[in-house]
C-alpha cells in the first residue's frame, strides 16, 4: 500500500492512499477545502456505491415489496379444482370461504354423489371430516364450520382451532374422482 499525504501544493483537497486491489481510496484531510462536485479528488462513498444507485435499489425493492403484499391481499378467495391429474382450465369445483361456513361449487356438468370435505388444522390436531352431500350440477353447497367433527366427536370452531387448509374429495354420477386441496383463508 502506497499513501500520500497532503501537502498544500500537491493534493489540496485529500490525502490519497493506493493499493493494487482497491484501487484509489479518499480519505479528507482536516482544514482542507471540499473538492468541486463531478471531479475525481470527490471523496469516495465507503461502501463504494453512489448515493443514486442506492435510491435505485431501494426503489426497486419497494416496488416489489408492494407488488407481492397486493398479490397476497387479493380479495378473491375463491378456488378452482380440476379432476385428479388435471388442472386449470377444466375447473370442476369451487370453493369460497365465509366467517361461519364454506360453500362448495359444482361445475363439473354432472351431479357430485358423494365425497367428504376435510379441514386440516394447523400442529398436531387430527383433521375434521364432514360428508359432502349430493351436489347438483352447477349447484351450490354450504357447509356450516361447526358441522365438521374431529375423530374423538368434537366440532371445529374456528375461532378457537388455527386451520391450515381445506381437501375435497369428490365423485360425479359418472364416477369420475375429482380432488381439491385449497389453502384455509
């Protein structure tokens, strides 16, 4: 490492250390004047980036923050499913969620004869089962939250028991199996 002081008639505005690897580094000399902006003897930010390029950078990660926390706010909590080994576009059953029960959609074009609707709460809990009863062709089905039953008999309530997520599993007139799993909101 090679460094120069300041001397009055040399470098009047900083004192210079070198090195091969750094390259140049500004240190400020006490009672030296400031250098004139946009010149090279400008001492350097530590961190070597530009005070522009950090507001670049934390622009750029505010806009995505607020981008991700909208996608995560959406209003929409309603979810497609599709027959076992299926997905997107062939939606067979809806799923939306209210404060005290969750409403089963079927758009399949067939009626759903039977099928059972599982909430799986959060830990260790045994998951709550309740029957899902016949579903019309693109008819609607409430399913009231204190009508699922763990397996020792007792009834979810869901202010009291954390919920992860909601599996439905269904058969068609036809026999065809369809299979939903849907997080709980």
């Amino acid at each position: 490492m090679r460094c120069l002081l300041a001397i009055r008639g040399s470098d009047r505005y900083a004192a210079g250390c070198t090195t091969r690897a750094l390259g140049a580094t500004r240190i400020a000399v006490p009672g030296a004047r400031r250098a004139p902006k946009g010149t090279v003897d400008q001492p350097h930010n530590p961190r070597g980036h530009s005070t522009r390029h950090r507001w670049l950078v934390l622009s750029a990660a505010f806009t995505l923050l607020a981008a991700c926390s909208l996608a995560g706010c959406s209003s929409s909590t309603k979810a497609e499913a599709g027959a076992v080994g299926t997905a997107g576009a062939g939606s067979a059953i809806g799923v939306a969620f209210t404060t005290s029960y969750l409403t089963i959609e079927n758009h399949s074009g067939v009626p759903l004869v039977e099928g059972e609707v599982t909430i799986v709460p959060s830990g260790l809990m045994p998951p709550f089962h309740a029957p899902l009863p016949r579903v019309e062709s693109n008819g609607k089905q409430d399913m009231l939250f204190n009508a699922f039953r763990g397996s020792d008999g007792t009834s979810f309530r869901r202010g009291v028991i954390r919920a992860r997520r909601v599996r439905i599993t269904a058969t068609d007139f036809n026999g065809k199996k369809y299979q939903q799993e849907v997080p709980f909101n």
